[in-house]
C-alpha cells in the first residue's frame, strides 16, 4: 500500500479534507512542497500557493494518527502556473505559519 489514509477516515490520501477534486491534471502541473509547519493544513497551503496561480488543489501528506508528515502538493491549472510556483515560492515561508522556508518542485501530488 504505502499510499497513507487522508484524514484517517478509511479514504485513499486526497480523498479527506481537502474535497475530492478534479483529477488528474496533464504531467508538470503539480508542486511537490516539503519542509511544511506541521500545524499547515491544506488550506494554509492552497492560499499561499494562489499567488502563483489558478489552484486547482491542495494536499498536505499525513499518517494513520492524522498527524502531518511535513510535505504537499498543489495542483495547478497549468504547468505554467506550477513553474511559476516553483519560481516565486521556493524558499518563501507561510505567511499565517511563519519560520520555516519551503521547498519548492515539480513533482506528483501527494
């Protein structure tokens, strides 16, 4: 398995708070972000990844205790939008969660 539970509510990870979504998005549209406060929440990082783009989702990884792992993701609209994050956020810091500088890729959501 090694996929996680979204919110410890028996549902596959990204099928918990965050609400089910539009999926999949074309390769390239979505952020992997690490270094995270572990008190963000997936609303903490949609608003702060906006500023990048049109946001299509956003998912922080956590385990079977519900407890964060520390790292997302954020879909985007575009893979122009992503690029954008990856180049305006990497290294910015979560304006309501400040202290901890994020680290910013391309990557596949959580």
């Amino acid at each position: 398995m090694g996929m996680g539970m979204g919110m410890g509510m028996g549902m596959p990870m990204g099928m918990g708070m965050g609400g089910p979504g539009p999926r999949p998005q074309p390769d390239g549209c979505t952020v992997v972000v690490h270094n995270l406060p572990f008190e963000a929440g997936w609303q903490e990082l949609k608003d702060h990844f906006r500023a990048a783009g049109d946001v299509v989702r956003a998912e922080v990884a956590s385990g079977p205790d519900r407890r964060s792992k520390g790292f997302g993701s954020v879909t985007f609209r575009s893979q122009a939008d992503a690029n954008n994050a990856v180049a305006t956020l990497h290294d910015s810091e979560l304006a309501k969660l400040p202290g901890r500088k994020l680290a910013v890729r391309i990557g596949t959501p959580v």
